[in-house]
C-alpha cells in the first residue's frame, strides 16, 4: 500500500488491498475514463498512469520475463555447483567461519553431496542426478553460481531479489517496476500475472508481488490456484450477451450524468467502470488459461499427465500461454518454501526437484520450438542457498542450513548467452570467490535486457525520486549478455 499520505483516499485503499484483476481494472478503466488525477500534479517526473506501451531507454533484447521462483533456497552444492573436495572432506570439520541460523542444530562437519554429477550438451554444463529434465537444457542455460546476498535470512532475501533493499517492505517488486517502464503489450489481459500454489502462498505473501509506493496499476494480478483460476469472469446466464450490453449502456449513461453533475468528484461506486475491463477479459482470459486446447504431446511435455508434475507443469504451460498473448511478467511461485531443507534433505530435495525439474524445462524448450525463448527471459533461482556443513547429524535426517554468502541461479533466452556457466564459489561452496552477482546486479541486468538504465529509471514518491536499486552499488553483468 502507498505510504504517501496523498494517496490515502477510500480509492487508494480499496485498490492497493484488491491484489487482483479488481485493482487492475480500477486503476486502467479509471485512467481511461479520465478520473485520475493529473499525474503530472500528484506524481512529477512519474510515467503517465497508463498501461499503454512505452518506449525504453535503448533497444532491448527481452519484451517478457517468466519467473520460476524456488522460495526456501535450493542446495547449489546438490543441483548445479558440484564440489569434489567436499566430497573428500564429507565428514570432516570445516575450517572457515560459518553463520548459523539453528544454532542447536550447527555442526561443522562437511556434508559432501549424496547424488552424481554430469558434464551435459555442447557446454559441458554440470547438473545434477537429481534435475534430469533441466540438464537436457543445458546448452540454452546461463548459470550464474556466484550469488550472494550476504543475508542468510529468508525474508530479507526475498526482499532484496524483489525489491532491490534487503529487508525493507512497502517497495515495488522487479515486475512492477518492469510494467512501469515499459507499459503493456495487451489490452485484454493484465500486465503482471502472478500464478499461485494449491498448497498456499509463498513465505512472504503479497509483497512478493506489491508495486509499494507505486500506484496499485502496476502491481501483479493474482490468478487462483484452481479453477475457476479468476473468479466471476461470466455474467450470470440471465444477464449474458445483449442483456449484459444493454445494462453497462444504461450504467454508462447514469455515471455520465452524475459526473456531469460533480465532476471529478463523483463516488467511488460511481466511477469504477470495471465492467469495460472485465467484459474484455470474459474471453480473453479464459482462452489464455485453457490448456486443454494445446495438443496432447505438448500436456505431457509439460507432465500434465503425472500427478507429481501436474500442477507445476500446467502453471509453466500458462505463463507461456500468457507471454505469447502479450503480459509482460508472470512469476510462478511454490506454496511455503519447499527448498528450505533443514533436515531429511535425502527425501526432501528429490522431492520437490521431481515436482519442478520436468516442467522447467518443458517451458524453456516449449518457448524456443515457438520462437518466443529469444524475446522471454526465464530465471530459475531461490533467495538463498545452502551451508556446505550439515545440519543436525550425518545420517538419513541429516539437512543443510541458509547460505547466502554463495549460490546459483539460472537464466535462459531473453538475451542472456546460452551454454554458459559464469562465477564460482570456494572449493566446499560455502562463498561466491570469482565474479560475485548480488541481487542489485541481477535486476540491473535484468533491467537492462529490456532496454531500460537502471539509473534512468525512477518513480516520484516519499519526496523524492526512487529507483529500483535505490542509491546501491549495481552493475549490469555484461559478461551475461549474448553479443549477437
């Protein structure tokens, strides 16, 4: 919700805390109905409150970004970053420092890997047993395996990936300020879509997708879990068709004349002309959604005809159903954090790997079989990763604790070089030594994929001029970027 105290009206306040297609339609309809206040009067030096598309700040290389976010902090050391020495040492105590968060569960005792590596394709990426489906991408992947937050935390994590300042709420996330600076490429569809779990929201909720300061235009739009995935999308059957027509015209004619009477100041009830939007979306949205109009061998590309992937996979289907029809950023998310394995790593970790592996992957070969992976960033990542050390004791209930001095994350398509694998941690993978990316880097990169400075970029709130990377040390990863 926005801080600035001008903002706090009952219309601000109704369409922060929608978090939907609601506040989504409030803001577009009232923009198109010419209800907003004057930005250039409220908001200096803020973008036009419209979702119409705007230019960047040079040639981009991607126009939509998919986010497969892995809350809880998958173990790098057990699916990209393998570490021979900690192999050799695996029982052992450490040597180095280490930062606990269960401290009466510390040991310092290393725990070399239980599963096998593979060099995999043309780049000879190493990927894990455990991700089978994600190592046949291999040469279309950038891992990255030099993160570092410095922040073993979850939340304080999260919040730095999201939005730019470790630990600090009320900030608008990467997607917001990506729809801000660059507007949308459809007008049926929002142009941030969040696609939820059947098993609950992420650790965090709601900020992991809030546009803060900003106006709530540009925060992401929630799709349910299951179906119906939007809620009352048809008019019931009595009102359907010329009957629906009929009354938004009668509607529209009575909104007219009471703005006519109190211009500008006409009740909130009066002005929200979400019917407009929502009319539009009765057919868009539910084609965009309905995966059973793909053909059978792409459902089960996706593992739609497994229980264990069915869910995830169906959600990876529709954020690329919903790229190819113009939204501009979807984040996927798990419910919890499910990498978050402090203990019976052996069975949890195979686990949530077999959930995800395979529909990861579909979504990065479904995109480039269409054409689409060239344009659409993907990015595969937790906040954190996982101690060299275990947690509790070496046997079957053994686990590993937060590290966020060192982990990995991949990229794929939207302009990234495939086949690459950049960065390194020390020979156990407990720290980032060689070409360290911190969060900031990654959004400024990111950023930068889609044409736009990171420094040049800026929203008017608090007083003064924010940016997503708000005063920090940032730099976009060069060595990243695909130079043909």
């Amino acid at each position: 919700m926005s801080t600035d105290p001008r903002y706090a009206t009952r219309r601000s306040f109704l369409a922060d805390t929608a978090f939907g297609v609601g506040a989504v339609a409030l803001a577009h309809l009232l923009h198109e109905e010419k209800l907003l206040a004057d930005p250039s009067k409220v908001m200096p030096d803020n973008h036009p409150l419209t979702l119409e598309p705007r230019a960047p700040h040079f040639a981009p290389r991607a126009n939509a970004m998919i986010s497969l976010f892995m809350h809880g902090g998958p173990s790098h050391v057990d699916l990209f970053d393998p570490k021979p020495e900690l192999t050799r040492k695996h029982g052992t105590d450490y040597e180095g420092e280490v930062g606990f968060s269960f401290v009466n569960r510390a040991s310092k005792k290393l725990f070399g890997s239980p599963w096998k590596f593979k060099k995999h394709g043309e780049s000879g990426a190493d990927v894990s047993e455990l991700l089978p489906e994600i190592a046949t991408c291999a040469d279309d992947l950038c891992i990255i395996r030099s993160m570092h937050t410095g922040h073993n935390g979850h939340e304080v994590s999260i919040r730095f990936f999201h939005g730019g300042i470790p630990a600090q709420t009320g900030r608008p996330t990467l997607g917001s300020w990506l729809v801000y600076g660059l507007g949308s490429e459809s007008r049926e569809l929002p142009a941030y879509m969040v696609l939820s779990d059947p098993g609950g929201p992420p650790v965090d909720g709601p900020l992991n997708w809030s546009s803060g300061f900003m106006a709530p235009l540009y925060q992401g739009t929630v799709l349910r879990p299951d179906e119906p995935r939007i809620l009352n999308l048809d008019a019931p059957p009595r009102l359907k068709g010329a009957a629906q027509g009929r009354n938004l015209a009668f509607l529209d004619r009575l909104n007219r004349a009471h703005l006519e009477r109190h211009p500008g100041e006409a009740d909130l009830e009066s002005r929200i002309r979400s019917f407009e939007l929502a009319a539009r979306m009765q057919t868009a949205a539910k084609e965009a959604l309905d995966v059973s109009q793909e053909p059978k061998h792409v459902r089960e590309m996706y593992g739609l005809d497994d229980d264990a992937t069915r869910d995830y996979g169906t959600r990876c289907l529709i954020a690329r159903r919903l790229v190819e029809r113009g939204v501009r950023f979807v984040q996927i998310f798990l419910g919890g954090q499910p990498w978050d394995t402090h203990g019976g790593i052996k069975t949890a970790l195979p686990a949530i790997c077999r959930r995800t592996d395979k529909p990861s992957a579909a979504l990065v070969k479904d995109l480039k079989q269409r054409g689409l992976l060239d344009t659409t960033l993907v990015h595969w990542g937790g906040e954190i990763g996982r101690l060299p050390v275990v947690e509790g004791a070496l046997d079957d209930g053994a686990g590993r604790d937060h590290n966020g001095q060192g982990f990995t994350i991949w990229m794929a398509g939207g302009g990234v070089k495939p086949g690459m694998t950049f960065g390194a941690t020390d020979e156990v993978g407990h720290r980032a030594v060689e070409d360290v990316v911190t969060p900031n880097d990654f959004q400024a990169t990111v950023l930068n994929l889609f044409g736009l400075d990171h420094e040049k970029l800026a929203y008017q709130a608090g007083g003064r001029s924010q940016r997503l990377i708000d005063g920090r040390a940032a730099r976009v990863v060069k060595e990243l970027l695909h130079t043909s």
